[in-house]
C-alpha cells in the first residue's frame, strides 16, 4: 500500500493546501536548515533526493555538533517560552487537518509510537528539514527543531505520559490520539501537542495541534502550520509505504 502520489491534503487556514504545494515549502526550509547549521544545502533536484542529501549532512555532523552549534539558539528559546509559559497557563494553538487517501488511523498510530520509542532518528529527522535532534533520551523524546518561522532552533524535551497540562478538549469523534506535553529546562510545561486521528472512507482523517504559550507570536504559530502539513505527509507516506 501506497500513498497516492499528490493525493494527500491539508487544510491550512481554511484553505485546502495540495501535496505539492507542502513540498515547495519543504524544498525551501531546507536551504534555511542548512543556513541554520552554516552548512552548504543539498545541491537543487528532486525533492525527495534532497530530503535524502540533507539527512546525510546531519548525519555527517553529528548529534553533538549539531547541539554545539545551536546552543546559543536554544538557550535563548528555553528562557523565553519558559516566560512565556508563565504569563498564563492559556495557549496559542497552531492546527492543521490532513485528509490521507489510505490506511487506517491505528496503523500509523502505531507506526509511529515505534519510530518514536524506539528512537529511529533517521525516520523522525527525514520527516521535516527543521529537525535537526529527536531521539528517546532518559524515557523522554529530545526535541531540537526550529518551530514554524521562528528566528530561534528551539530545544525542548515531551513527556508522553504525563499530559494533563494539555488545554485542547479530546473530539469523541477521533479514537486515536498522539499527545505529548513539551517541557523546558525547569521540567515544567511550555507546550504540548494532542493529534487526533480516525478513519474515513478512504483512509484516515487526522487533525494536528500543537500548543505554544500564549505570548508567541501568530507569525510562528502560522508557520508552523506549514510544519505539521510537511512532517506529518511525510510520516504518513513512510508509514503507508510498501
């Protein structure tokens, strides 16, 4: 079973965003990923050649030059949405709503809580260039990704255990959810996600949303909207792939 080509869809801002138009904005976060890390970007080609070319070059960092290199970023991203976070325990909400023309909501489900738990950084990282860590360290998934438009890589732990800090009320109508709580250098909530699935007709209707802390700004939370649409085709494509 295969994703058919073009065939998954998002829904941004109330608008219905084609698969390619997803891989455009792709192709160019890659050249900014590569900006990030002061890297030459994979040379221009087909998208799925590059997604490759880029993971290779994270690859050839290192996990532990890749932290070196963005530590300024993400100690500065960790002061802020910590103040953030604690100006109020309301959030800005960044969701999205992909429609995907095959499998079933548990099958990915559980396709990706093994990638996750497993920690597969190939299979997390490959999914969005702005991914530049994610791996299980101490039973929590280390996070370090630039969110959205930020200016900052952002560097934060989730907790999928734990999750009643989450604002976003579970809709009855999905039976599969994804939620994590992100935390920051203290150990409390700044954030969290709760992805909400089910299946449909035609395959699986998934509903992505991200928690920021209030005062973030709506130019990052709209970003990241464009975020979710990539990582998460991308994951639904690997995970439906034969």
């Amino acid at each position: 079973m295969t994703v058919p080509e073009r065939g998954i869809v998002a829904t941004i801002d109330n608008r219905a965003v084609s698969r390619s138009e997803v891989l455009v904005w792709e192709d160019r976060r890659i050249d900014a990923a590569a900006r990030k890390l002061g890297v030459s970007a994979p040379a221009q080609g087909p998208i799925a050649e590059r997604r490759v070319a880029w993971l290779h070059a994270k690859r050839e960092m290192g996990d532990d030059r890749i932290l070196e290199k963005l530590s300024r970023d993400i100690a500065i991203a960790d002061a802020l949405a910590r103040a953030q976070a604690g100006v109020s325990r309301r959030r800005r909400i960044s969701s999205i709503d992909l429609l995907v023309p095959c499998g079933t909501a548990r099958q990915f489900a559980d396709w990706f809580n093994h990638i996750t738990f497993s920690s597969d950084q190939d299979a997390m990282e490959s999914a969005c260039p702005d991914h530049f860590v994610l791996r299980i360290v101490d039973g929590k998934q280390q996070v370090v990704e630039t969110n959205g438009g930020s200016p900052l890589t952002a560097g934060f732990d989730i907790d999928y255990d734990d999750v009643s800090s989450i604002v976003t009320p579970v809709d009855p109508m999905f039976d599969v959810r994804l939620d994590g709580v992100a935390l920051g250098t203290t150990g409390k909530p700044i954030g969290g996600v709760r992805h909400q699935f089910r299946d449909t007709d035609a395959g699986v209707h998934a509903r992505l949303t991200v928690e920021f802390p209030l005062p973030m700004l709506p130019t990052i939370v709209h970003g990241h909207r464009w975020h979710l649409a990539c990582e998460f085709s991308n994951w639904f494509e690997a995970a439906f792939a034969v």
